[in-house]
C-alpha cells in the first residue's frame, strides 16, 4: 500500500508539530516515515496511518526526532563552514589582497598614534550594534516564515541567523580584552601591534563576509546545496 499526496502532507505537518521547521529536514523524516510506513502495512495491513505513523515516530526513541535535527546541523555546520572558509581564501588573492594589506597597515598605524585604542574600541562597539541589528532583523524575518509556515531551508536559516553572532562575539571579546588590559597600544613594540593589527583584520573580514558578502550569494549558495531549492520556493 503506498501512501496518498494527503498523507504525505499529513506527515509534513507531524514534522512541524514535533519541531522540525527546516523544509530539508523535514523532507528527509518524511521520506524515512513514508517508507518505513509502508513496511510497516506489509506486516500489519490492518493498521490505520495514525496508528502506524505513531509506530514508526516511536522507533526514534524519547527524544524523537532530536537526534536527527542535530545531526543535519552539524553537517550543515561543516557545509556552511566550508563556504565560509572558501570566501574567506578570496581575500589572500589578487586582487583583494591589496584591501586586506591595505586595511592591515591602517589598523598599525593607527595603533601607534595616542590613544588609539579608544578609537578601536569604537569602532568594534559601532559594528557589534551593527551585528546586532542585523541579528535581529534576520530572526524577526524568519519567526515570519515560520508562522506563515513557508518553506525554509537549514542553510538558509543559517545564513541568516545561525551563525549565532559569531562576529559578534569576536568583536566583544576583542572589546574587552582592549578595555581590561589598560595598555596604551602606542606604547607597544611593533611585534605587539602587527599581532593585534592582524587579528583586528581577520575579524572585520569575517565580519564582512557573514554580514554582507554570504547573504548576498545566498540565492546561489543555496541552489548549489539544493537543486530542488528553485522549485520548492517557486511552489
């Protein structure tokens, strides 16, 4: 016995009800139930669907679908990391390399200028408001798609929100690592301000890349990750 379009949709909405609200995920547990259902009426024709969906939710254990959640971020995590990793390279080429250097040497001498310090702390404090924003608009955007239950892919979720400030949090750290020392940087010996010039570098081209340059590729990226993604967002 195979299962109708209406079951199919059935087993959708079971998904979302258990917490699953990336189209990917829930995709792929809909596929697994459908088929294992299936097997199931093999050996017990006489079950209803809900009987035998309920079956079939209750070999994924107490935790239901959890395990499969975490493991799709995980590898969603790497996949994202990886396309991360990949614009990041872009900028130790030609000729983009000319910016990063370009930027580098700005941060050094300015760091050897009087109290320069304060003048980096306010710039990080100015993109960490900025990071926030950004943070928030995407996740307000998102609890939009989710009550209006559009399809939202985990990477497209991740590119929006799941990066869970990481450039955020770089900046903060490098805030208050700045503000709890009370070093003067223009004190410091060169060695010390080419360290610091260099991570504050890394972290703005970080910074850049999550917030602008991956959001803007987004539509590509995902296509690439999905090839259904055109057609499911076109439905």
């Amino acid at each position: 016995m195979k299962l109708t379009e209406q079951q199919i949709e059935n087993l959708y909405k079971f998904t979302r009800q258990h917490y699953v609200y990336h189209y990917d995920v829930q995709s792929e547990l809909v596929d697994h139930l459908a088929n294992d259902i299936e097997d199931i009426w093999v050996k017990k024709p006489f079950l209803s669907f809900e009987e035998a969906r309920d079956a079939s939710f209750k070999k994924f254990g107490i935790f239901g679908f959890m395990d499969v959640i975490e493991a799709k971020q995980k590898q969603m995590n790497k996949r994202y990391s990886k396309i991360l990793w990949r614009f990041f390279k872009e900028w130790f080429t030609l000729p983009k390399i000319v910016i990063t250097t370009t930027l580098f040497l700005t941060l050094f001498f300015i760091l050897k200028i009087p109290f320069s310090e304060y003048v980096l702390m306010g710039s990080f404090l100015v993109l960490i408001m900025y990071d926030m924003i950004v943070l928030y608009n995407s996740r307000k955007n998102q609890k939009k798609q989710k009550n209006k239950e559009e399809k939202v892919f985990l990477l497209e979720a991740m590119i929006g929100t799941s990066r869970n400030g990481f450039t955020g949090l770089a900046l903060v750290n490098l805030f208050n690592c700045i503000s709890l020392t009370d070093v003067s940087f223009s004190s410091l010996e060169n060695h010390w301000l080419l360290f610091v010039s260099f991570s504050a570098t890394i972290v703005i081209i970080l910074f850049y890349l999550i917030t602008y340059v991956i959001p803007k590729k987004a539509e590509e990226l995902l296509q690439e990750t999905y090839p259904e993604y055109k057609m499911v967002k076109n439905l």
